[in-house]
C-alpha cells in the first residue's frame, strides 16, 4: 500500500484532482503506521466499487476518502513535506456592535485522545452564490450556520423571540405613533454596509474570518442589525423613527448563552437640528429607553431600578449603557447613543441639519431572563415539550419556562500543541460544526507554554448533552473522532 505503485494507481489522479479543486485538506503527517496501512487496505474493495460507480452510497464514499487520507499520507511522507491550513492571527475582541446576548446518572469520564496521523477531510460546500451575492475563496460559512438562513424565529407569534419582538413594537407603536417596524431584511450584506459605514477601521479584529462569516471579499453575514442602519437613515424625512430586527451571525465560544445565530432589535429617531439641542435628544433617549425596559421588565422608572453607564460604540458618540436593577442584581439591558456625526454623513445627511439617537438589545438575553429559558439551543428546538409552553399571550401572562429533563452529558478532552495565529474561535467552529446543538459547552481547562521550546499547549472539555435523549459514548466517539481529524487538517493543531 505504501508503495509508489498504489500512489500512481487509479486512487492517485482522483486525489490530485480533489486538490486542485480544494474538496480535499491535507493535514500535517506525524507518521503512517502499518496498522493504518492494513486498515487502509480493507477498505480498497469499497473504494474500488465507489470510484468505478458500483456503489454510491455514503459507505463508499467514506472509503473513497479514507482511502485517498491514506494516499496523502504516504506522499507526505516520502516527500517529507507538510502541508497544513492555518487560521489568521486574532487580535483581542473589541466592541463593533450592541451587546450581545443536572443528572443523576454518572457522568462519563472524559477522555483524552493521543496525537495521531492526519487524514483528508472534506471542506464544507461552496454555494455559487447566497441571497443574490457570489462566493469566492473567502467563504467560511458551515452547513450548520446556513442551515439557520430562513428559519425566521421573530416571525413566529408563539415563539418567545417573536413574543418579545411583539413586545418591543407594542411600546413603540404606543409611544411613537409614526415608527416604522421592518424585520424581513436579508441577512446578507456588504462589508460597506456592516463595518464601513459604522466607523469600523478596515484593521479592526472584528473583521476577522475568526469572529465573521464571509460569502466573499465584500460580502458577510450581518454581525449586527446596525448593518442596515444607514439604507433606513437615507429615507429621512420619509422615515424618522424606525426599528428593525433579524437574525444575526458572529463566530464565537459554546455555552449557554452564546449561539453563532441570534437576534438583535436596532432602534432609531431621529429629529430637525432646529427643534432639538443635542442634549434634548440624548434626554429624549433616555426617556424613551427607560420606558421600553420597563415596559419589559414590569418596573417603575428611577435611580433605584435603573442607571445609566458611559460605554463605547464606533457608530455613536457619546454612547450608554443602560442596566436594570432585576432579581436583586443590576443587569445589562442594552446598548445606546447619539448617532455618530460621520454616520449619518455616510447616509447622506448632514449632521449640522439633522440628528438622532440608535439603541441596540439582543433579544436571546433578554427573552432568557424573562422566560427563564436556561440554555440559548432552547430557542431552536423543535421538541414540543418547549415548544408548547408559550402561545402569543405569553408576555402578558409572564409564562415562565418548565425543564422537562435534562439528560447525561458525554465529556470528551481535546489536548494540542498550537500553530501560530491559532483561535479559539476557529475551534469552536469545527465542534459546533459537527456536533450542532448537541454540543452544550466548550471549556478551556489549562494552558501552558513549555520552558524550553516555547511552544503553547492548550486542553479544552468538550460537554456533549442533547436536550432531548440521552447521547451514547459511541455516537459521540464517532463525532468527536471527526472534529479532531479536522481540528489536525484544518488548524495545523498537533493533538497530544
């Protein structure tokens, strides 16, 4: 097998092509052991059937690709070479955007995984193109995060995201009889619209395909719903007050609050320079924000329920942040402030003739609390069990969310050696990827840089738990055995 006659056969053309074509990865080659190449070896009689059309089915595929895993292999290591993929250095986060938003079975012990051979991993699909924009070799969005594309969860009346976004225009409508409400807006936009036009530098880290998920070069998913602020400010005087909600996209760490989907609700007013000073419109935004928190929160208005905190977003200037005063501890509400000259220049108006005020609020956070939803994969759950629990009313009757279980959970330990430029957030990707919401965290345990050759080490826990059955060892072995094939292929990790 490890022969140059097996590596010039029918198996070698097909590898070389998938190459050039990029549907295959190569990772770095510690070594091909014999009992790789005896397991390999089994597998030749599927490949041979799948590659002459006898057997398309998914088996065979898979022995398609193991067995060109093992091609590669032996190639790397006659030639010696290592070919790895590596992730852009990562700068620490800043903010661009508004905030974001047991068992009594034993608990598997986790287990720790020694280093290993590479093997070729297939790369995620590349559409042609998404909601009217192309791809290029940019794209990074996976299968799992453009699966949630549509789904539309704040259109749904007994949805607790579209109940609370029922909520947030009820107070609106009340208030401001001539707010505009839009929430069909495409999810993808350019990068002029999402970054350029809000002040955010070209260098900013949260340009970053480590923490954004690019269609190509000048097209992402939006990462706020900021991103369409300016196209609404063009229509001034047209429309003067406005919000708008949807769906939202940002590479980030697993837990319980943190989901690659979520939603956020962008509000704006804006007013003629000559009826308003710059200090009646931040009073007025006050006003109006304190009333919609506690419109949410059944609170009454007043330094013992709520303050005010300086903070610091590039579209606004001076910016706020407003906390509540909720279940005996303050609590971040939402992000604010006087929208930022040069913004609304971006838009085409001039700031000496017009101004206003934008606040930002995830929906997810704030629904949990009121809810009581514990775990943000809740919220795309199609088990009735949750679903059942809220209809259209919800709000009103302050329905409080009832655990129905919660099943074992199968931990798994990833250790490595990390290449340069090397990010937790990519990670992260590839076990969500995989695992979907059948991954409950990812925690990093330890990290390390070793005395004499410098090179960082990092362990993280990987937490498997579904919220509706309780998950095998074997199922999640299987997943798990994908994620560090790919972590090797497509970080340049070296698992230890």
């Amino acid at each position: 097998m490890g022969s140059p006659a097996f590596a010039s056969g029918g198996q070698a053309p097909m590898v070389a092509a998938a190459l050039s074509r990029g549907t295959l990865r190569l990772a770095p080659v510690a070594r091909v052991t014999q009992q790789r190449v005896a397991a390999v070896s089994s597998l030749v009689g599927a490949e041979k059937k799948f590659v002459s059309g006898v057997d398309s089915s998914s088996a065979g595929l898979a022995a398609h690709h193991l067995v060109a895993g093992a091609v590669l292999a032996v190639a790397a290591r006659t030639s010696g070479k290592r070919t790895v993929r590596r992730a852009a250095a990562r700068q620490p986060a800043m903010v661009t955007g508004w905030p974001a938003a047991s068992s009594h079975r034993a608990v598997a012990k986790p287990q720790n995984l020694t280093a290993r051979q590479a093997t070729a991993v297939a790369a995620p699909p590349r559409p042609i193109e998404l909601h009217g924009f192309k791809s290029d070799a940019k794209y990074n969005i996976p299968e799992s995060v453009k699966a949630k594309l549509g789904k539309d969860l704040i259109l749904n009346p007994k949805h607790p995201l579209g109940i609370l976004w029922s909520a947030v225009q009820n107070y609106f409508k009340e208030n401001d009889a001539g707010c505009k409400f839009f929430d069909r807006e495409k999810p993808v936009v350019t990068t002029q619209e999402c970054f350029d036009n809000l002040r955010v530098a070209p260098d900013h880290p949260s340009r970053s395909p480590s923490d954004t998920y690019y269609v190509n070069t000048e097209a992402v998913l939006r990462t706020h719903t900021s991103a369409h602020q300016c196209s609404f400010l063009r229509q001034y005087p047209e429309i003067k007050s406005f919000l708008c909600a949807g769906d939202v996209y940002r590479r980030d760490e697993i837990d319980a609050s943190h989901y690659p989907c979520f939603h956020q609700c962008e509000g704006v007013r804006l007013f003629d320079r000559s009826a308003m000073t710059p200090e009646e419109v931040k009073e007025d935004l006050k006003k109006t924000l304190e009333g919609l928190a506690a419109h949410l929160f059944n609170l009454k208005t007043g330094e013992k329920t709520m303050r005010w905190l300086d903070d610091y977003f590039p579209f606004t200037d001076p910016s706020l942040e407003l906390e509540i005063f909720y279940n005996d501890d303050w609590m971040e509400v939402l992000g604010c402030g006087v929208i930022h000259h040069d913004v609304l220049r971006n838009a085409g108006l001039d700031p000496e003739k017009v101004h206003g005020w934008a606040f930002g609020l995830g929906l997810e956070r704030l629904a949990m609390v009121l809810f009581g939803i514990p775990d943000i994969r809740l919220f795309w759950s199609d088990d009735p069990r949750f679903s059942q629990q809220f209809d259209a009313d919800s709000f009103t009757k302050k329905t409080v969310y009832k655990q129905f279980s919660k099943y074992p959970p199968v931990m798994k330990d990833i250790s490595m050696w990390l290449p340069e430029g090397f990010s937790d957030n990519d990670l992260c990707e590839i076990i969500r990827d995989e695992g979907g919401d059948q991954v409950e965290k990812v925690t990093l345990q330890d990290e390390f840089v070793h005395p004499k050759t410098k090179r960082a080490s990092k362990m993280f826990r990987v937490t498997w738990r579904d919220m509706s059955r309780t998950l095998t060892n074997e199922e999640v072995n299987a997943k798990h055995e994908t994620v560090l094939q790919r972590v090797v292929a497509e970080l340049g990790v070296e698992l230890r």
